[in-house]
C-alpha cells in the first residue's frame, strides 16, 4: 500500500495487519480522488481511518490539515508511524475514539473533506450520514465506502449523491453538501 499522488507520490505506508481492519487498496483510492478532484482541502476528517491511507492522501495531494479517528489501538500506532514516516504529523490531528464519542465532542469544526469507511457489518451509513450533515462545509464532500450490496439513499438532509462506483466487493459512493443560501 503506497501513496498515490501528490507530494509523497510512491511513499510505502504500514498496514495494521488485522482482519478487522479492510486496507483499501491502492487502485481504488485513486480512482476515489479522481472523482473528488484533487483540490486543496481545508479540514479533511478519516473516520475510521483504519491505516490513515484516505487522509494521508488528501495531505499529500495538498489538504491543510487531517483529522484520523479510529477506536482500535493498534490502527492508532499505525497511522502514528505511518504520519511520522511521512513527516506530517504537525498538519494532524490522531484521535482514538469511536464514532460517536468523536461526534459528540467534535465541536465547531467543520470538514470540506470526509472519508466514512466502517466495518461492514456496521450498517449505520443513514444514520452517520444525517449526523455528518453539522460538521459539512458548503460544497463539501463525503466519500463513503460501503460493501458492494449496499446501495445509499440518494439525499441525507443536504448531502446530494453526486458519485457512485463498484469495485470488486466494494461500493464507494460520494455526496456533495448543497445549501441553497
């Protein structure tokens, strides 16, 4: 697993090694940021950010800062070394937290860019979708990755589907935030 583009281009990032934890691979990523368009984000949040591949890229592709939260120690270490080993670990925050304790304590920041991709068998897309809703900059994106059975509603409050694609047993779908000011 390696960073595709930007700054790091090539740079080999560490796995966590464990089987609840799906690396994406390499192909996939970069196909996910084709599709966002790889501008320079603001915030960028990787929730359940298992390695921290999808926000590493988004730093390496230009974003200004990274916000990586997963619960498990052992991803923690890894997007720790994996930060380290890419000398961004002041562009970063590393947070060990489940999802709803880093909702619930997030505050007032808000995100242009976030990454979703929760274990499978935690089918709680809807319900994550309507939440993030708070913390979405205007125009910004949500890039959920989802098994490939799983088909997401077209509209969560202002998150618009604007993106969708299979690869292999995964689905990734992508949501623009659209307020009408």
């Amino acid at each position: 697993m390696r960073i595709i583009g930007g700054y790091h281009k090539g740079r080999i990032l560490k796995r966590v090694g464990k089987k609840t934890t799906r690396e994406t691979a390499d192909m996939v990523r970069e196909s996910v940021f084709n599709m966002v368009h790889a501008q320079h984000y603001k915030r960028v949040l990787d929730l359940f950010a298992g390695s921290g591949s999808y926000g590493l890229e988004a730093l390496s592709r230009g974003a200004k800062y990274l916000y990586a939260v997963d619960k498990d120690k052992d991803a923690i270490k890894t997007i720790f070394e994996n930060a380290k080993m890419l000398d961004v670990t002041e562009h970063m925050t590393i947070l060990q937290r489940d999802y709803e304790q880093f909702l619930k304590g997030v505050g007032n920041i808000y995100f242009d860019l976030i990454f979703i991709d929760p274990p499978y068998d935690m089918d709680i897309y809807d319900e994550l979708l309507v939440n993030l809703n708070m913390l979405v900059e205007n125009k910004g994106i949500v890039v959920c990755e989802t098994k490939k059975q799983r088909i997401l509603n077209d509209q969560y409050e202002h998150l618009y589907k604007i993106k969708e694609k299979t690869y292999g047993i995964k689905r990734i779908t992508i949501y623009e935030k659209q307020v009408n000011e």
